[in-house]
C-alpha cells in the first residue's frame, strides 16, 4: 500500500498570474521533492491563461504536481466569487473520489471556505495559511465599505468563517511573528494545533546582485537619463491600496530639496500617469521622476541602480500579518530601505539586520529626521544585508518550515 501522502492545495490567485508564479509554485515544488503527491486547483484569468498555460503546465509537470486549472469568473460582483467557490468545490471532490485526498492546504479568505468544507465533509486534514487576516484586510484596503448593508454582511460572514477555520484546522501558517502572537490569544486558537511562521520568500537566485550585468547596467543608466553623481530612490511595484503613495512622494519632495541629485525610480506595471501627476503636485522636478514598466526578470538590473528602495505601507491591525515580497527581494539585492513601521515584522528586520531607516510617523519631522540618518549615514554593506534576506526570506527555509508542519500534521 502506497504511504505517499496526497495533498491538493487550492489558490484563488491564477498560477499564471505573477503572484502565483513567485508565491505558491516554488514552494509546491519544494514539497513534491520532499515527498509528497501534490495537486493543484486554481482561478485563472482567461487572458494571461491562453499566454502562459504552457509554461506553467511544463513547470508543475516536471515537479509531478498535478494542475486543475478552473476558469475565474469576474462579474458580477459577489456572484462571481460564489461561483468560483461551487466550482472549486466541485472539483475538489471529484479529485477526492479520484485520488483519496490526505489533507487540504488553503491560504485565508475564499479558498478557506472550501477548506473548511473539505475538512467538515469529506474527513481530510485542514492546513491552514493564514496569510492575511482576511476579512479585516478587505475593510482597511478600502475594498468593503462596512457602512454598506452588503459589504457589512459579507464581512461578518467571513469574520464568523474565520473563527471556525483557526478552531478546526489541524496545522496553522502565519507570515510574521507579530501575526503568531495574535493568532495565540485568539479565543478559537488551540495551543495544540501547531503552527509556523513562514515569511513570504524571495527568489535569492534572481535577485543577487553579484549577478548583474554591467554593461546592461550602464546601458539602463543612459536610457533613463541617470548620471553616476545621481543619488536614485526606487519603489518596486504597485502603487495604490495600501502603498501610501502620496506619502512616500512628500518624503522624496523634502529629499530632493536637501539633494538636488535625488532621483525617484519607480518600477511600476501601471498607472504612470498618476504617479507622475503625484509627484507635480508636490513640486518634485519632472525631470527626477522616472517611471518604467519591468518585466520580473529586469526587476534586478533597475534596483541595481539605486542607492535605498522606498516603500510606505498602511499600518493598521490587519497588516500585522503581511510580509511584503518586495521587502526581501530589496534586501537580497543588498539595498537599503526606507519604511515604516507597524506593518508585521518589517521594522523589527531593518533594525536588527542594519539594513535601512524606519520612519513611525507620516510628518515632515519625522522625515526629516530620517533624511539626516540618511545624509550622514556610513555606506550600508550589501553583503551583510544579503545576508539578513537570506536568514529571513530564503525559499529553503521556507520550505523546510512547511515539511515539518506538513509532518507535524501528516505524521
């Protein structure tokens, strides 16, 4: 009789979109080579499905990761999702049937709700990956206005799911450790139940500066107008939600009026416009503000070319469980950060690795303040903060974490 463990994690996120490239592939493949069936059910896009499926298809085929790729439905509004969590479901049993399924790995908000049924319904054991506290994220992002009848209903739909989730799942993931301490004085929280806590890692092969092309380097610099006196300030990713955009644009205003060579580098996929409107509203030349579209594999070369990377983040309870990506590609690429505080365990890691300036009030005071530690700070070293990125974000240790609670739960 086979004792190969099987276990179906379910995504909401598409696995040809980025995220489920970065987030949830590599460590589905870490856990096929330690020794688990795993199989895969997820949303896709239609669009960016028909571009990539093939790609996709061939990486989860070489990891002997079996791939149900479900049709995501985006309209109408709250219809849609209950769709896709019926047809999430529908297949998750016909799987079950198939394969005799061990244990279900979900992470928070929709794909928990089907968790929770396999759990109730079928028996299989219940991992859950508490990696935002969901419903609460959704009213501080701005996406549920509790002051509607609907989204208030939604809401304590889903705080009520949430509570029943942590009280039957046999094993928990958090991302910091300031979401541990949380989670642990949650009522529903058995101390038997065991849980990690597992940062969200970062591709330390793709972001390592030691790799960086120098004459594509210097080629960029000339593209973007960047002189070698320029001191460049870069922002990776979106902009809007819970990047406090506006805010990090004043910080660069007073910057640039103390460093007139202050250059802003934002690495963005969208809404160019909009930052560069941002950035005239608060009088930062036309010429400083340079905005560039990077697909993941240019992403390296354009942080190479700053001196520190600037991300503002929302602090309010539910980011208490967010580990921001771009945090740990920053600091694999031995670059120092400029951030704030309240948002999981991120001020903890700056200040104990040495490696950025950590602002805990929005106010020019306190900006200025950290424009001072900046201007008469000594060369931060990129080894050591390379270092601090692989002790917090390697993708090995992730992974390692996630086998032992897998064991914990599977035995």
């Amino acid at each position: 009789m086979s004792t190969v463990k099987k276990v179906l994690f379910i995504s909401y996120d598409g696995m040809t979109d980025p995220l489920g490239q970065s987030q949830v592939i590599p460590y589905l493949q870490g856990l096929s080579m330690a020794g688990y069936k795993m199989f895969l059910i997820s949303c896709e896009k239609e669009q960016v499905y028909h571009q990539n499926k093939e790609y996709i298809q061939q990486l989860l085929d070489k990891s002997n990761i079996t791939w149900i790729p479900l049709n995501y439905t985006k309209n109408p509004p709250v219809v849609s999702t209950l769709l896709d969590v019926m047809k999430m479901r529908k297949a998750a049993k016909k799987l079950h049937k198939a394969e005799g399924i061990d244990m279900v790995h979900t992470r928070a908000g929709v794909p928990a709700l089907v968790g929770l049924w396999m759990k109730k319904t079928m028996g299989v054991k219940f991992m859950h990956d508490i990696r935002e506290f969901y419903a609460d994220s959704r009213v501080e992002g701005g996406m549920w206005n509790k002051s509607n009848p609907l989204y208030r209903t939604i809401y304590n739909f889903f705080a009520k799911q949430e509570s029943e989730q942590v009280k039957q799942s046999d094993g928990i993931v958090c991302l910091t450790y300031a979401a541990e301490k949380i989670i642990k004085i949650w009522p529903e929280y058995k101390t038997t139940t065991p849980l990690e806590v597992i940062p969200c890692s970062a591709d330390l092969e793709l972001f390592d500066y030691s790799k960086i092309n120098t004459e594509e380097r210097t080629e960029l610099k000339k593209e973007l107008n960047i002189g070698d006196d320029d001191f460049v300030i870069s922002y990776l990713g979106s902009i809007g939600g819970w990047y406090l955009t506006a805010e990090m644009l004043q910080f660069c205003k007073l910057l640039s009026k103390r460093m007139p060579a202050a250059k802003f580098l934002f690495i963005s996929p969208h809404r160019h416009e909009e930052i560069k409107a941002i950035a005239a509203q608060y009088e930062i030349p036309a010429d400083n503000v340079i905005v560039k579209k990077a697909s993941r594999m240019q992403v390296p070369v354009m942080l190479s070319l700053s001196n520190y990377s600037i991300f503002f983040i929302k602090p309010c309870y539910s980011k208490q469980s967010s580990s921001p990506t771009k945090h740990g590609e920053i600091m694999a690429m031995g670059i120092p950060v400029i951030t704030n505080g309240g948002v999981g365990d991120v001020a903890e890691i700056v200040e104990t690795t040495n490696s950025g300036v950590v602002i805990n009030e929005f106010t020019d005071a306190a900006f200025e303040k950290a424009i001072n530690e900046i201007e008469t700070n000594k060369k931060y070293d990129a080894a050591s903060i390379r270092t601090g990125a692989q002790k917090w974000y390697s993708l090995e240790r992730a992974i390692e974490k996630y086998t032992r609670i897998y064991k914990a739960i599977l035995g």
